[in-house]
C-alpha cells in the first residue's frame, strides 16, 4: 500500500517563509519588559543646587511606589535610574547618553534646569526619547518642535509676568531690579521679567549677575544696590541667593525681594532661618499642604510611605505630580506601550485631571499647567500662601 506524502505543497514551501518574515513584528520598546517600565532622571544630587534633584527624584519615587504597591501599570512596575549632574550640562549630557544608550530607559523624567535640559533635550528628541516634566520654566522647551518634551508646570514667562504685576498693582512699586544666574536659566528668566517691565513702559533700576553653582554674589549685590531698588526679581538657586539676601539685609537695602519658583522653596528658608520672614516666591504647583484637593492627599499618603518622616515640600511635590504625569499616560497607551503611543496620548488627551489639579494639553501645547501661585515666608519661617503682596505686610 503506497503510503500519503509528506512532502509540503512548493506554494506552502515558498509562501508561508515570505509571510513570516513580511508579518509586522512589535518592536521591543526600550526600557519596557513584560515586568517592568524603567525611567531615566539626570539632575543635581551634589553641590549647591542638591536639594532641587533630591526633591524632585523624591516625589517622583513616591508616585512610582505608590503605583507599583497598587499592582503596576497594566501589570509592570515602575523603576527610575537617577544619574548626578552636578547641574552642569556637560554632565548632562552625559547622563542622557547613558540613560539611553546603557541603561535603556523608556524616557526621562524630572530633570532639574534650564542649562541641563538645553543639552539634554537635542539628544533625547534625536533618539526619540519623551522627555517629561523637566523642573524648568525655559520658553525653548514649549516650543512644538520638540514634540518629545512633556511639561508640566508654567513658564518662567508666566512667572515673571505674576511678580511684575504684583508689585506694580499690589505696592505700587516703579524702581524694580532683576539679579539672575548667569546663564541661559538666568537669562531666560531674566527675558521674561524684562518683557513683563516692557509692557508697562518700565526698565530694571539696575541688573546684577553671578556664576552658576558659585556663591559668589557680592558683586552683584553692589550693582544692584546701586540703582536704590524697591523691590528685586531674584531668578537663580536658593544658596546664592539666600547669601545675596543675607547680605543685602546686613548692608542695609530694605527691598522686596521675590524669587522665582526654580529656587528651591524649603532650602531656601531654611538658609534664610529668621531673615526670611517677607520673601516671596512664585510657585507653580498648589500649596503642598492644602488637603482641600484631593491630590495633595494623595501626595502626603504616597510621601509618608514612602519615606516617612519626609517633609512635603514644593519640589517633591512637584515630582509626584510628574511621577503622576508619567503613570496617566503609560495608563492610556494600555498594554502595548510605545514612546510614540505615549507623546501621542498627550497631545490628543485635551485634559489631564491629576486630583484637581487640572492640565490640559493640546496639539500645539506641550505645557499642562499655567497656574502660578503667590507664597510668603512667615515669621515662623514657614510658607503661606497669599492672593496679594499686602497679605503680607506687618
């Protein structure tokens, strides 16, 4: 009896290979494992502008503990690798390059400042990398062509703008200096408090700079005391500053002085100690202890588990809400997670509700919030917030 062939129909033999290989095939995404989703932070965990990374990696980790105690995201847990910049862009740089190249990251999140991130951000776009809520108000980075960046909070623009319109509206003050970091953070923030001046046909009585991560202020201090200010626009980080506060106290110019949200709130007054009572500083972020918002909730629970004993803060709370960012849009793209799924999910999702505080993003618009809030150091050293400069008089 003659046994059936084996043999494969020659269409079958030829067909089905082509098929195989001509099927799509899902990408692996860097970073993504059928466990885990891994993050990418490069920021200042040492030197003068420490406390800013510190905060920022803080609440970030709060938020991605508070999520992967709750199961993950779509069954994976989050991790993030922090890299010390030193806030140098040149470290920067190289920390991006790593993150992406050896560690794999999926995207980078919580970057501290405008210098860094003008680095890092060309390298991020070119290897397709989201670049998330960045703790910087810089323009350039709410430009559309970079349509890997994800911001959160308000610009340095809106800011300034805030501190021009108090101060004029509120006190009725005209002699306004700025003193800024020297470089391209600085300038930024320098640019924007010049444009807010611009409009009500004002220049800055006098103009003081000093040296990124130095505390060399002295200088400075002598150029704008020069123009006998009533107030002055300070845009920098909390060391040199409080020291250029302290010492402008100890020579004798009675100003308002108003900081720009970058400058490390709790640090800050905690270096100012009792010369901080009356010093004010624009905010981004809601009050991290109005419990009135569902968010601030969450953020105290997320923060004592994580690490108790922690003290909320502006900063870390900042970084929850980015942490919370990077959740909601790993949560839209569903199970197959994709860098592109992800920045495409932002620029389509209008509004992000995040516990009532309320983003929204748009085709054109990479910036969720444009909120700025007014605080005032007390004289018990701790912050309050406020709607007008006069609150907070004597």
């Amino acid at each position: 009896m003659k046994r059936p062939s084996r043999r494969l129909p020659a269409l079958f033999v030829l067909v089905v290979p082509w098929l195989l290989t001509a099927m799509p095939v899902p990408a692996q995404q860097p970073g993504v494992s059928d466990e885990r989703i891994l993050f990418g932070q490069s920021a200042a965990f040492s030197g003068p502008a420490q406390e800013l990374g510190i905060s920022m990696r803080l609440g970030i980790q709060a938020a991605f503990h508070e999520v992967n105690r709750a199961g993950g995201v779509h069954g994976r847990r989050l991790e993030l690798a922090s890299l010390d910049d030193v806030y140098e862009p040149e470290a920067a740089v190289a920390n991006t390059l790593a993150l992406i190249r050896e560690e794999k990251v999926f995207a980078l999140i919580g970057a501290v400042g405008t210098p860094t991130s003008r680095a890092s951000v060309p390298v991020a776009a070119e290897a397709g990398v989201p670049y998330i809520a960045p703790f910087t108000g810089a323009a350039f980075l709410r430009d559309a062509r970079w349509s890997n960046v994800i911001n959160l909070r308000a610009s340095y623009n809106q800011e300034t703008e805030e501190m021009v319109a108090r101060l004029t509206d509120d006190m009725g003050i005209k002699r306004i200096a700025v003193l800024y970091q020297d470089d391209s953070f600085g300038r930024a923030g320098y640019r924007g408090a010049r444009n807010a001046l611009d409009r009500r046909k004002m220049t800055p009585v006098a103009i003081g700079l000093y040296p990124r991560n130095t505390l060399a202020v002295k200088m400075a201090l002598l150029d704008v005391s020069d123009g006998d200010p009533e107030a002055v626009i300070l845009i920098g980080a909390y060391k040199p500053l409080a020291t250029f506060i302290s010492w402008a106290q100890f020579s004798g110019l009675h100003a308002v002085f108003m900081n720009i949200s970058f400058v490390g709130s709790n640090a800050l007054a905690q270096e100012l100690g009792s010369g901080g009572a009356g010093v004010f500083v624009t905010q981004v972020v809601p009050f991290p202890t109005d419990r009135s918002l569902p968010i601030v909730v969450e953020y105290h629970r997320a923060l004592s588990a994580y690490a108790s004993g922690s003290v909320p803060g502006f900063i870390s709370f900042e970084g929850y809400l980015a942490g919370r960012l990077a959740i909601a849009g790993l949560k839209s793209c569903g199970r197959e997670v994709s860098r592109t799924h992800f920045l495409d999910g932002f620029s389509q999702a209008g509004m992000v509700n995040l516990g009532g505080f309320r983003l929204r993003f748009g085709k054109e618009d990479n910036q969720g919030s444009d909120a700025v809030f007014l605080t005032v150091i007390g004289r018990d050293g701790r912050y309050r917030p406020i709607s007008s400069l006069l609150e907070a008089a004597p």
